[in-house]
C-alpha cells in the first residue's frame, strides 16, 4: 500500500514538473526594462480599431433585441440596464472621427460594416446603406488612410436569428451571400478584409457564459457554433477569392488568445482545467486552420469532431487580438467547477483581467505556427481614470517590438479603441478610447494616456 501511494506521489510530482517545464509562465524585470528600445519595420501598419454596433448609433435590428431582455434571473442582460442606442453617432460623424483618427499619425482604420442594416430583411439589401459605406471608405481613403474592414464583429439581422444564426451550418450560405455582395462592392477600395471577428467569444459568450445573445448556456452548442463560425471564415476566405480582386486583397481571419495559466502551479487539477479550457477557446481554432482537424474533446462539456483541409491556408494573415491573461483554479468543492483568479502582483485593467504585456509575446508565438504575417487587429485597456493606458501601451507595444526582434511576422498594431463605445455586456461603464466621448454632447477628447500611443508611432516613422 505504502509503495502503491509512493508511486501516485512520484507520478504526480514527475507530471507537475513536465508541466511548469513546459509551460512557462514568464514575468519580466520591467523596472530593467528600457522601453525606449522599441524598434519598428518602416512598412508597419499602425492602426485604430472600432466595431459598428459599438459606435455607429441606431443599431435596432441586431444584437440590440438583447439589451433590452432580461436573464433567467430577473436582471437586465446590459450592466445597469444600459442600452447601444445612439452609441458615438458615428454614423453621422464618421467624417469628423477619421479627421481624429488622422491627428493621431496612423496609417489603418479597422472598422466594421453592420449586416443588419445592409440586409435588414432576408435578400432585401438598402442601397442607402450600402452607399453610406461607400462614402465612408471614400472619406477614409481622401484622408491618407488604408480602411480595414471587418465582415462580422459579433453582430448580425435578426431573421439571421431567427433562423438560428451559427448554430446550424445551414445558415453560413446566408453570411457568405453577405459577403460576396458587399465585396463586390468595395474591394476595388479596400486592402484588407477581416471575415470572423473572435469566434471563440461569439461562442462562448452567447451559448457558454450566456453574456451575449442568445444568452444560452450549453457547452456543447458553444463548441458547435464555435465551429460553424470557423466554417464561415473558410467558406468566405474561398468564396471571395473567386471574386474579381480576391487575389489582389489581403483576407484574414481575426482571433483573440487568452492566456489561461494554473492558478497553483503545483496542483495537476489546476493544470488540467487550464488546458481544457486552452484547447476549447485557443488550440482548437489554432489546430483547425493549421491542419483541417477541428475537435474539442472534453468529456462532460463538449466533444466534437469536424475536418475540412480547406481550412489550412484560408487566411492571408493572423488577425491576433490580445487582452487577457486569466489563473485558474479548480474549486472541488464548489457549485462552479472552477474560477477565473488575478494574481496579486499584477496591475488591473478595469475589465476582470490584468494587465500582462508578456502575454501579447507570448500570443504572437502561439499563432506563428500557422505561418502567415500576424496583424495585431485589436489591443487596448479599459482605463477610466486613465492612470494605466500610457504604461499599458509603452509595456504592450515594447513586448510586439520584442517579438519582431526575435523573428516573428508582426506587420502592424491597432490599438482598441479609437474612443470610448458600448461595451457589450458592460454597456458605456468601460472606456477603452484613445479619445473619451461624452455621450450627452458626443464631444470627443484626445486622452493624456493617447500621447504616449502618438509618440512612438511618430518615432516609429
Ligand atoms: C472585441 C471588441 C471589444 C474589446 C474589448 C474584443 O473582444 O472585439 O469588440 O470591445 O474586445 O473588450
């Protein structure tokens, strides 16, 4: 018996040590750390980034049905039961905010263009709409500026919904009907297509954590719609490509790695839960479009299995969005499996995750095997009183730089966001903005913490 538990004990030390060898958790000497050896490729793409729903006002016809719902438990689905509504009226002033976007000595504009105002009825497209884009596009072009646009950013019609949205793989033939019609309209302008924004939030939050619409909790769903969402990257990848300047444009597909690490470095359960949900929310999209295979294979949650080779090389560049870094920790004795921890020593940002610059390092290596130039598409802090955006972007931006010294593909950088917007879940309460909105008088407000952003773009140069 005494030799049996030695055994277990020897095994058990002998797996924790393979483990912490092999997954590091790395924490530099940022007092060491000279910041101002920050070095940059001349031909990097400095950007902002916005979301249509996020900015634009009047969304009525989309993710909106849900902020004005309640959840099982009685509460409103927005915090304080705030509504998108006239968000930063965007749509009306697009053109004052890309004179905004220009002051700050970018190159890029990311931004997104919203179906449910293009399509607000099945197969009814608004050419009204359609030619506000136009517009847009034009007046970001006459500004010096390259547009980006993103095809999907967590929204999309209500008949889409109804019809179950990407629960069924039925439905991707609407979004790639979508597509090709609005590249046909704007690819002769636009350089750079984004086709999914984070599959794996769209997933999670709406059918996992219940967050977003269609507020469900079924892990099992969320992996099926996890997978569909990456099926319409690669059906849309294919599809415009057929197209006339498919070949010309640069189509990429945008993804958000979260670092999930064990809470005790010491404890295997801690371990275990942290791959699992590793291999759910990074390494299953990760895997799908390096070799075809897509699975989720965790017992009691979700199991899946789905192939498609036309998944290795459907994107012309990794779209990398990185903000959070989370510890978990197994609770045997808990109605939660298990809980999201902050450790101590780090510094918050004012969404539930730190700040960790080491991360975005570490992100960029994880996606490198795919092997395509990493865009990162979106990077930013919620900052309210605005007393960490500055380190925030000295520490993240020192880290990209690091990375490209080392030898990976980053070609350019696109902070989140442009200015303070509706936060989703959040509503107005988080304020992520280089500028700051006052949504009484929708007057902007370069940020002190903007200048640092300012400064080594200029340098950059
Ligand atoms: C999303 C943005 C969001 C940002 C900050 C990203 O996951 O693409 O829409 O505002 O994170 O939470």
């Amino acid at each position: 018996m005494l030799l049996y538990i030695l055994i277990v004990l020897l095994v058990y030390i002998f797996s924790v040590m393979i483990l912490h060898l092999k997954n590091p958790e790395p924490y530099w000497d940022w007092d060491n750390i000279s910041l101002d050896e920050s070095k940059f490729p001349k031909k990097f793409k400095w950007g902002t980034a916005t979301a249509s729903h996020q900015v634009e006002g009047n969304s009525i016809n989309n993710w909106s049905k849900f902020e004005n719902q309640i959840n099982k438990n009685g509460d409103p689905n927005i915090s304080n039961n705030q509504k998108s509504g006239d968000a930063c009226d965007h749509w009306n002033r697009y053109a004052e905010d890309i004179l905004l976007i220009k002051n700050l000595g970018v190159s890029h504009y990311r931004f997104s263009i919203e179906w449910s105002k293009i399509e607000p009825e099945q197969n009814c497209f608004d050419i009204d709409v359609i030619n506000h884009y136009h517009k847009m596009i034009d007046s970001i072009i006459e500004n010096d500026l390259v547009p980006v646009l993103t095809l999907h950013h967590f929204t999309h019609p209500l008949w889409f919904d109804d019809l179950g949205a990407f629960e069924k793989s039925d439905n991707i033939k609407f979004f790639i009907k979508f597509c090709d019609k609005v590249f046909k309209e704007y690819s002769s302008k636009v350089p750079i297509w984004c086709t999914i924004n984070e599959p794996a939030v769209v997933s999670t939050q709406g059918y996992f954590s219940g967050m977003f619409p269609p507020g469900k909790k079924d892990s099992q769903l969320s992996a099926i719609v996890l997978k569909n969402l990456l099926e319409a990257h690669v059906q849309s990848y294919q599809s415009l490509k057929k197209l006339e300047n498919g070949d010309k444009v640069k189509i990429g597909i945008v993804k958000n790695i979260n670092q999930f690490d064990p809470w005790r470095r010491w404890n295997l359960l801690d371990w275990i839960v942290s791959a699992a949900v590793n291999q759910f929310f990074n390494w299953s999209s990760i895997q799908f479009l390096s070799s075809g295979e897509f699975k989720i294979r965790i017992p009691g949650l979700a199991w899946i299995k789905h192939e498609n080779k036309n998944a290795i090389n459907s994107t012309d560049f990794f779209g990398l969005n990185y903000y959070s870094h989370n510890h978990l920790k197994v609770k045997l004795f808990s109605k939660e499996l298990f809980s999201m921890e902050y450790k101590n020593k780090d510094i918050m940002t004012d969404m539930p995750y730190i700040i960790y610059p080491e991360g975005i390092y570490r992100a960029i290596k994880y996606v490198s095997i795919l092997k395509v130039p990493i865009m990162i598409t979106e990077n930013g802090i919620a900052d309210h009183k605005d007393d960490r955006r500055a380190i925030y972007i000295e520490r993240y931006l020192y880290s990209v730089s690091k990375a490209i010294k080392d030898g990976y593909n980053v070609v350019g950088y696109f902070y989140w966001s442009l200015m303070d917007n509706f936060e989703w879940a959040f509503g107005y309460d988080m304020k992520f903005g280089l500028y700051s909105v006052d949504f009484k008088t929708q007057k902007r407000k370069l940020r002190k913490g903007a200048n640092t952003f300012i400064k080594i773009v200029k340098n950059a140069k």
